[in-house]
C-alpha cells in the first residue's frame, strides 16, 4: 500500500457553491430546508452545507433536490438511470461531517438510481414535493 487514501467515486465532483433547493422526507412530506447551499456536485451525487441550528438529516433518508440547469448537465452521464420526483432528483444521505465547527454540517447525498429502490420505497415516496 502506498499510503495513498483510495478514490470511492464513480464520478469526480466539481466545486459548484450555490443556492440549494433541496427537501427532506419526513414521515409522508417532503418538508423544505432553507439556508442549504450546494458545496460540489458530480454525476452520481453533491455535498451541501447546513446551519448547525438546522435540523440535521439523518443517514439513508431520501432527500428532494430541484433540478437545476447546472445540476441536469452534470447529471446527463447517467441520467436516465436516475430516480426522479416532481420535477426533481431523489436522493440519499450517505454521510454527515462538521463543516465549520459549531457553525455548520456537511451533508453528502447520493442520487438514487432507479434499480436501487424497489416498488413499494417509489410508491411511498410523495408525488408532490411539499
């Protein structure tokens, strides 16, 4: 081993700060964040940052993300294997890390591909984003 830390990325992320629309599913709803901002993003997912007095989402929970411009360019390598709801990309959280300490959270979500969820999780997710 040369000490080296291994890539797990399927597709590299590019820096891309900006505003974030972006919803929680909570019980049955999708529930709106505000103060997200985007951090990176690539193909196969992004990281947003989180106000610490936000409340927090917890690992695996699906998230709505908007389908921005940007987003659905970087996204065409493997869009059509990407679940999407109500005009935006669902997505899973898949690891939380302090971002500036007791200032904020750093969020990585996962985009989710279609063969990854079953019947019953796509119909239980809302077909309106509330």
């Amino acid at each position: 081993m040369d000490g080296t830390k291994e890539e797990k990325r399927e597709f590299q992320r590019i820096d891309h700060a900006a505003p974030l629309n972006l919803k929680i599913l909570c019980g049955e709803h999708f529930r709106s964040r505000n103060g997200v901002i985007t951090r990176n993003v690539g193909a196969g997912g992004l990281l947003f940052r989180t106000a610490v007095e936000s409340s927090v989402p917890a690992i695996s929970c699906f998230v709505w993300i908007e389908r921005s411009t940007e987003l659905s360019e970087i996204c065409t390598p493997i869009e059509n294997d990407l679940m999407f709801r109500a005009g935006g990309l669902v997505g899973r959280v898949v690891r939380i890390a302090e971002g500036e300490p007791d200032i904020s959270y750093d969020i990585a979500v996962r985009f989710v591909r279609k063969e990854e969820m079953t019947k019953d999780e796509i119909r239980a997710l809302p077909a309106e984003k509330n």
